[in-house]
C-alpha cells in the first residue's frame, strides 16, 4: 500500500513537471526571429528576491526625463508613482507618495496642460504629483509625423512588451553599431543588432544576412550626456542600464511587493501542505486502497 | 475474510476514547490552516474596493474669489462634491454674526470662515441629511434650503431648523492670495 | 453510488423543521457521506481542483469586472489602472490571467483521466458529454477573455479566430459581420466579448452542476474500472468524507503551490510579450500565437491546406470527443488491462505534446534544421507543416479507426472480480 502511495506521487510531481514543462517550451519559443540575443545587464531585481536599485531607478528617471521624453510618453505612469514604495524617491517617512516634497519637486519641474477651470481655455502650467507624465505628442497621428511615419512607441509596459524586456532595452541602447558592408540601409533607417527583423532583402553582402534589424531612432545616447546627482559616471552603457531599469520599474512596479507576496504565500501553502497531509495520512492509516 | 477495510479507530480516530484530543490535533491544525488560507483570500477581495491610488490622489484645486459677486454663490466641484463659494452681503454678515454660536455643533460664524475673509464662506454643498444639493438663497434663515427633506441652514451654513443633524461641512482650505484659494 | 439512500436522521425541531421545508441539510450530508470506491488515485483529485479554478475564476473575475472599462480606447489604460493603482489589483489580475492555464492543466489532465480508465463508457456517457460541453465552453470563454486587454494579441486573436467563421460557405461573411457587429473587430466587438465572457462562466457552472448530477446518477468510475455490485459496496467504498475531502484537499494545495510560483514569481510567462503593446489595427504582430492550451487545435488548423478545411478538422478534433463514448468498442473500461490500447495511448499523449509544440512554430520552418528533405505537394518534409500532418492524421486515427478496431481485437488482461483485489494483500485477494 505505501509502494502505491508512493507511485502515485511520484505521477502527480511527474505530470506537474510535464505540464509546467510543455507550458515552458510552448510559450517563448517563438521570441527572437533573427535579432541577436540581449546581453545580460546583470540587474538587481534578477531572481526570486531581486529587489530595484533605488540609486539605479533614480539614475534612470534623469535618463528618461532629460533624454527619452522628449519623444516617448509614458501614458500610464503618474509623478506620484516616483514616491510610491519601491519606486525610485520612495522615502518611508511620506507614506502617501503625494506628500513627498522630492516627487512635489519633481513634478514642479514639467508643464502640462489643462484647462481653465474658470475660463475653460487651455493652459500650462506646473505638473503635480496627481498629473500623468506628460505625452510629448499631442496624439498618435503628430507623433508619427514628427518621427518620419514612426510614432515612438509608449514606455511605460516596454519592458513587458518584449521578450526578455529590460535586457533587451539596455542591449538595444547601448548596442548601435556601424552596419556591416553591403547592408542596403533605407533613408530614416538604422541598423540595431538587437532590433527583431529580417535583413535578408537588404542584404548584398557575403554570406548569409546579418543578424538584427532597421530601427527609425537614431542612436540617443553619448557619453556624458546625463550629469548624475550621485557622480556616478555617465557612459553610454550606465546609462542605457539605467534607464532600463527604470522602465523595468514603471512596467511592473509592484515587482517587490509580489515578489515578497509570493515568499509568505509559498511557505504557508508548504506548511499547510504538510499538515495536511499529516492529517490525510492518519485518516487513512490502516485502510487498504 | 478479513480484510481491514476501515481504521479501526474510525477515520479521525474519535472512537479511541481518552486519547481524542491528541489525535484531532492535527486535523483541528488543517482545518485551521483552511480556515485561516480563507481569510487570506477573503482580504484582496474586500480591501480592492477601497479607493484606489489615483482617486487618492485626486488634486486639490485653487478658485479665484474675485468671480462671486456680492450676494451671490459659485458652485465648484471639488472631488466629485459640489463645493459653494458665497460672498455675503454686509446685512447677512451682519446678522450671521449677531447670532452668536447657533446649529449644530454650536458655532460663531468666525469660527467658520478665515480671519481676514469673513465676507467669503466656502462649504461642502451637500445637506448633512442625505447628501442632496441645497438650493441657494432659499428657506427661513436666509441661506440654503435643502429641497429634499426641508432642512433650512443659515447665511453661515449652520442647521438652524429640519432634519439634518449637522452644519455644512467646511472644507480645509487655504488663501495662497489675497483672492487666490486653494481647497483641499 | 447510484441508488445510494439518504442515512440523515435530523436531530433537534429546528433541523426536522427545515428538512421538510428545505433539506438542504440532507443534500450535504448525503454528500459527505457519498459511498465512493476506496481505491481512487490521485489522478481522480482534478475534479476538485477543477471546481477550485472555476471558483477562482469566477470570484477573481467579478472582481477585475469593478475596474475594468470595455472601451478600445480605455481598456489597456484600465487593465494598467488594476496593476497599479487598485489596491492589490496586480494580484488580482495575475491570478485571473494564470488562472485560466491552471485551469486548461487541470482540465487536461482530468480528460486524460478520462480517456485512460474509460470513464466516459456505459453508464457514463452523459458524464463524459457534459464535459466536453464545459471543455467547450472553456474555450469559448478563455478566447474571449484574452481580448480584453486589448493588447496586439488580444486584437489579433481575435481578428484571427473570428475570421474562421467567414470560411463557412456562402453564411460565413453575413455571420462574421454579426458576430463583430461591423466590418472589423472594433468597440461593438470588444463590448459583446466582455458581455460574453462574463455570462459564459455562469453557463459552465450550470454544465457542472449537470455534470456532478450525472456523476452522482451513474457513479464514479475507478481505475480498475469494474462497476461496484450492490453486495460489495460497504467494504469497497468509503464516505466521501473525510477519506475524499482531505485527498483531495492535499491535491489542491499542491496545484495551488504551483499556480502561486507562476502568478508571484513568473507572471507572463504563460501569456506572451506583445500582449502589453496597445491594439493597433493597422500593425499585424509578426507571429500570431494563441494561447499555449489552444496550440493543438490551432496546429490542426494550419495543418489542413484548405481555409474551410481547417475550421472543420480544428472543431472535428473537438467533436470526435463528444462521440467517443460510441467509437470505443471495448468491453473493458480501465487501460490497465488493455496493453495495446495503452499502447497507443502513450503514442497519442505524446502526439498531443507535439501538436502542442507545433502550434507555436512557422509552419515552413525545418523541423531538423540542415537535414536534407525534400518538397511533398506543398512543402518541405522536413517543416512543421508535414510534421503537422501526420501528428493530425494520428490524432483523428486514434479515435477514429484505433478505438473501435482495437477494442474488437485486442485481448485484454483478466480482470479483478472486485475494486478491493488488486490492494489487499495477495494471500487475501486469493481467498477472494
């Protein structure tokens, strides 16, 4: 009898790990395509009990403020966010991420619009820790105009929106190179690594087409650009990593929080687990099946 | 044939006599795990009703009190309320002052508007009744009648006769300037 | 089991009073006490798991319903709005969205189950065909569900799968513009999908309830497979409670333990990337993929060269189930005593495995990179589109030729005379 309890727990871990097998295989297999595969950024919030960098996430809030907004929006990312727990000013003694004098600041910093309440006009004015980050377009048809036919895609979930997102983000901005001999490279267009596509149509050269694809932004970022609070030394791959993760952070924010969620709910269901199968095994005790 | 078809001691081991309580221990420990996995549950699913961040957030707004004329109101709307903004006329001022500290609670009018300010009153537009929209310049008192119940407020916002049981509500509010208010 | 008399006896007035008004009292209790083949394995614990999903669903998705707005320009912006600004919304969200691949494990395993002990044969047929209407059902709603984000997969899904009903003949065009109230999949869509997936639910918890009734009607099978007689039943079954609750409740902990490391340590790994771009409907993504428990179906789609050929095989894999209780012609019920059956059991888990796998890949790709091949009719054969093919040609045979061909043939192994003999020791089971 216990040689068949046994069995039939090894077939249920068995089919577990089958399934969550299957599950594995199926869902990235189709990632990549001909892009080269994202460098490791090698960031803090990797693993079970990452955490974000705060120094980092500030660091990548001046990146994309001083160089990414200029073009990106980030529709769903609200200034008060910044003073959020975990977020990049989160300061324990302003629970409420409203009263945060840095995040007050910061959104001090940036105009956006509004309409007289009293005249109904439209007008600028400081942005407060309720207003979203403002979008540089004013909609999606003058975002493409000004960008050659290509409106600069939303920030805010990017590092969701692509497969292995905040590797990808950093390998992508920091990883422009010269494009190799006979790449035909259309008007607008430039050549990225890391950038998912097909360049076989493109492709005059020897062998068989690069890997990689056309990206319409040019490279953004040099060294030096960005003069960090914290005299870390701006280099073109500090920054892409910071800023990467960043968006890593506005794209999951609540990372931590689920991460440190899901420690106490795997130890109660392990404890609860054991219990009950304690309590299954005396009530079977002595019954053949 | 004998054949141990069943714990002899029945399956939570009760007919054992004596010895029951050791025995339940751990099957009162599952069921309490269960019990206690429930309320885990339940929490997420009640406290996602409670306002979220961004209706926490909502901004506080700023009016300008030059656009009320004398012996008129404006009605703003601040966090979803109405918000009345009254510029009283000297005879109101006057009579709402006379009164001394009426309603309820008990209130001089100085004790609701900001010194400095007094012709200005700036309240939560919504009888302490049942929330319905007082109507401007209307009941025996000379402020705001509450159509719905019949509750009459003076000039000053205070219940001075009708159900509801307490004065309208005055927002904390601030003068950035000298006409420049900022609620909330 | 079947005929099994209610042994309730209320105690005070108050319970006498209620038992004949309303004996709702009785009705749990003959549960509880519900005779049930002591010799039920793990493999019979998805049922409860099941019941688990569907509640999980339910309760996590009325929930989402309070924030959510069914409007193409509001609906990314207000599943982003759960993620972050609701309190605890993202767990919320993450629950419903992994919940529903908990689910399709779970209801895999549970048809497996099925399949392999027989327990969609006489008198089960109606049990079985249920199922496969909630199984039905399943799909309907896990697809309409999955365009509510309204990211590019949400859109595209739907573009796609929506467009299967256009490849019926001559109906096809007139139904596809009804069922997306327009030419494209729009708002009117996105409003009918939400309205739809919050009704379907409902629909298949009723098809449950039918499904425990037919249950309770015909009894649970066991993996022996034998029918329980009368004479035997005290000393082969055992009251549903506590023997039952407490297996089962093991079992759901343990798939709980596996549904909370995907929803608090890899929450998108089941869904996929471009699910968090906007829906753009002048941008196709550049792989449609359905969701990992489609991909079978949706491989035998793509396997058959015609468009309206693909729609009738993709629902005759489906369909064929509904019919199986009366393609299997065998006389013995558990796969333990049928080795060719078993057999081509394993052959066609395996097939399952690689359908799925398929699904996900270009159909042109090499299935062995560099492997010399060569072009058969349409394509290599060595691409996914052959491999396709022939895993869809066993599938189909499986049911269709294997089933009853196999069952006439074969030679099955002696069976056991009663549920206790295989379990008690081997000197009792002699005396037997």
């Amino acid at each position: 009898m216990n040689n068949e309890k046994k069995m039939s727990f090894r077939k249920i871990i068995a089919c577990a790990v089958a399934a969550a097998g299957i599950v594995a295989v199926a869902s990235p297999a189709l990632a990549a395509g001909g892009a080269k595969h994202p460098r490791d950024g090698g960031f803090s919030f990797n693993g079970p009990f990452g955490t974000f960098d705060q120094g980092q996430l500030q660091r990548g809030y001046k990146v994309y403020r001083e160089v990414c907004s200029s073009c990106h929006g980030m529709d769903h990312v609200h200034f008060r966010n910044l003073g959020d727990k975990h977020g990049p000013f989160w300061n324990p003694a302003y629970p409420n991420p409203n009263d945060n004098p840095v995040v007050k600041a910061l959104a001090k910093e940036i105009q956006v619009a509004d309409i007289d309440s009293e005249t109904g006009e439209s007008l600028m004015r400081d942005a407060t820790t309720a207003d979203k980050f403002p979008n540089p377009y004013p909609n999606a048809t003058a975002a493409a105009a000004g960008n050659g036919g290509a409106a600069p895609p939303d920030l805010s979930v990017m590092a969701k929106a692509r497969h292995d997102g905040a590797n990808y983000i950093y390998s992508l901005l920091s990883g422009y190179v010269a494009p190799p001999k006979g790449l035909k490279i259309a008007p607008g267009q430039n050549y990225n690594p890391y950038m998912s596509g097909d360049l076989t149509p493109f492709w005059e050269g020897k062998g068989p087409a690069p890997k990689g694809g056309f990206i319409a932004m040019p490279p953004q970022l040099t060294n030096g650009q960005v003069t960090y609070d914290d005299g870390t030394e701006a280099t073109v791959d500090q920054m892409a990593k910071d800023v990467a993760a960043f968006i890593m952070w506005t794209s999951e924010p609540k990372m931590v929080e689920r991460k440190q969620a899901g420690f106490g709910v795997l130890i109660f269901l392990l404890m609860f687990a054991g219990i009950t199968y304690a309590s299954y095994r005396k009530i079977w005790k002595g019954v053949a099946h | 044939m004998a054949e141990p078809v069943v714990n002899p001691d029945g399956p939570m081991g009760q007919n054992e006599g004596g010895d029951a309580t050791r025995r339940d221990f751990i099957h009162i420990a599952a069921g309490a795990a269960a019990a206690g996995a429930g309320v885990m549950v339940a929490w997420p699913l009640i406290n996602q009703m409670s306002p979220a961040a961004d209706t926490l957030a909502l901004a506080s707004i700023e009016f300008d009190m030059s656009k009320v004329q004398e012996g008129q109101q404006v009605v703003i709307k601040w966090q979803g309320k109405p918000v009345f903004v009254r510029y009283r006329t000297p005879a109101e001022l006057q009579k709402v002052e006379a009164e001394g500290a009426v309603g309820s609670p008990a209130q001089t009018d100085a004790e609701r508007t900001k010194a400095g300010h007094e012709k200005y009153l700036v309240v939560i537009g919504s009888c302490t009744h049942l929330g319905c929209v007082p109507t401007f310049n209307a009941g025996e008192y000379g402020g705001w009648f509450c159509p719905c119940h019949g509750s009459h407020y003076d000039a000053s916002g205070r219940i001075r006769k009708g159900p509801a049981p307490l004065n309208l509500i005055v927002p904390a509010y601030e003068y950035l300037s000298d006409t420049r208010v900022k609620i909330g | 089991m079947s005929n099994h008399e209610s042994t309730y006896v209320p105690k005070t007035a108050v319970e006498r009073w209620l038992d004949t008004r309303l004996p709702i009292v009785r009705f749990g209790m003959d549960y509880a006490n519900l005779p049930t083949p002591r010799n039920l394995n793990y493999w019979w614990t998805f049922g409860g798991i099941l019941a688990i999903c569907l509640m999980t669903q339910i309760i996590t998705g009325i929930v989402l319903a309070m924030h959510y707005t069914p409007h193409i320009d509001m609906a990314f912006a207000s599943v982003e709005r759960i993620m972050r600004d609701v309190p605890g919304g993202w767990l919320i969200r993450y629950v419903h969205a992994n919940g529903a691949s908990m689910f399709f494990i779970a209801v895999y395993l549970h048809m497996l189950r099925g399949l392999y002990y027989g327990s969609y044969k006489a008198p089960r047929e109606m049990i079985w065909i249920v199922g496969c209407v909630i199984f039905f059902l399943m799909i309907a709603t896990a697809f309409l569900g999955y365009v509510l984000p309204w990211g590019q997969m949400s859109f595209w899904g739907a573009e796609v799968i929506t467009n299967l009903i256009g490849a019926i003949p001559v109906v096809g065009e007139p139904i596809l513009v009804w069922l997306r109230g327009g030419p494209a999949i729009d708002n009117a869509t996105l409003n009918r999908f939400f309205s739809l997936h919050y009704l379907l639910p409902f629909v298949i918890l009723g098809c449950v309830v039918l499904h425990l009734w037919a249950l309770h009607a015909a009894g649970q099978n066991n993996p022996v497979g034998i029918l329980i007689p009368k004479d035997r039943e005290k000393k082969d079954t055992l009251p549903f409670h506590p023997y039952f609750t407490v297996k089962d409740g093991f079992a759901i902990i343990l798939f709980f333990i596996m549904f909370a490391v995907f929803v608090f340590y890899n929450p998108n790994a089941l869904g996929h990337a471009d699910n968090y771009i906007p829906a753009n409907p002048l941008v196709t993504p550049a792989h449609i993929v359905p969701e990992w428990y489609m991909l079978p179906f949706y491989a035998i789609l793509r396997a058959v060269p015609d468009k309206f050929g693909g729609v009738v095989a993709m629902f005759a894999a489906i369909g064929v189930l509904f019919v199986l209780p009366w393609l299997d012609t065998s006389k013995v019920r558990s796969m333990r005593y049928r080795p060719t059956m078993k057999t081509f059991f394993i052959i066609f888990l395996f097939v399952c495995f690689g359908l799925g796998w398929c699904g996900a890949q270009l159909p042109d790709a090499p299935v062995v990179p560099g492997m010399p091949s060569f072009n058969l009719i349409d394509g290599q054969l060595n691409s996914y589109l052959w491999l396709t093919r022939f895993l869809t040609i066993y599938y189909f045979v499986f049911f269709i030729v294997l089933m009853p061909l196999v069952g006439l043939k074969e030679k099955p192994l002696l069976i056991p005379a009663t549920i206790s003999e295989p379990v008690l020791p081997t000197t009792e089971a002699e005396k037997v």
